[in-house]
C-alpha cells in the first residue's frame, strides 16, 4: 500500500481536518442522484460516504474521493479513467484486491462514476 506524506503548519492541517469529517454534497441533478443511489445498492455495503445511506466498514470511507492524489492504495492517479476502470475490474488491475468484480455495465457505472466525481 503506497502512501503519501503531506507537511502543514497546524492551522492548515486543522482545516483540511475538519473539511474531511464534514458530509459529502447532496446531488445536484437527476443523474447523480441516481448515481448517489445506485452507489449505495452496489457499493454501500462495503464503504461510506458520510451523509447518504452507504454506511459500509470493509473499504475506505470515500466521503472526499477526489480530494485524493491516488486510488486502489496508491496504485492509479485519481483520474476518471482510472476511476472508471478500477470500479470495472479491480482485479485486472491490482490482483488479489478484497473490492468485488460487480459486473456493472457501462450505462450503470457512468452515473456512479459521476457521483463519485463530486466527492471532494
């Protein structure tokens, strides 16, 4: 598992610290809330985002995703592509992983995606 070191004076680190614990955005549009949803059908289980029903302990809290340099422990820059890919098939990418392949198809996994995009 990679990880990554950032130095702050205390007030910054204090702030950054109190933007993380706060609750993810409520959707703004149809399409993410469905995506906020269907998030919560498929991947809630296992991870969560403070705020919505995902209330998972297993995988990461993905409250602020894209506040994140990396995905997959340091694995994949936190792109959309990337992002896309490793929901698709985590196994292709980093064998071995605990995430489950969910056999999501494209239409399914955009809106999720979309959703997850507004996670900073």
């Amino acid at each position: 598992m990679a990880l990554s070191v950032i130095a702050e004076p205390p007030a910054q680190f204090d702030a950054w610290r109190a933007a993380q614990l706060q609750k993810a955005p409520v959707p703004q549009s149809p399409r993410l809330a469905t995506g906020e949803q269907e998030f919560v059908s498929y991947c809630g289980i296992c991870h969560t985002v403070r705020g919505t029903m995902a209330g998972g302990r297993l995988g990461p809290d993905l409250s602020h995703l894209m506040s994140r340099h990396t995905i997959a422990a340091g694995s994949l820059p936190n792109t959309p592509g990337y992002l896309s890919g490793w929901i698709a098939d985590p196994q292709h990418i980093k064998p071995g992983n605990l995430m489950p392949m969910l056999d999501l198809s494209g239409p399914q996994l955009a809106p999720i995606r979309d959703y997850l995009e507004t996670l900073k």
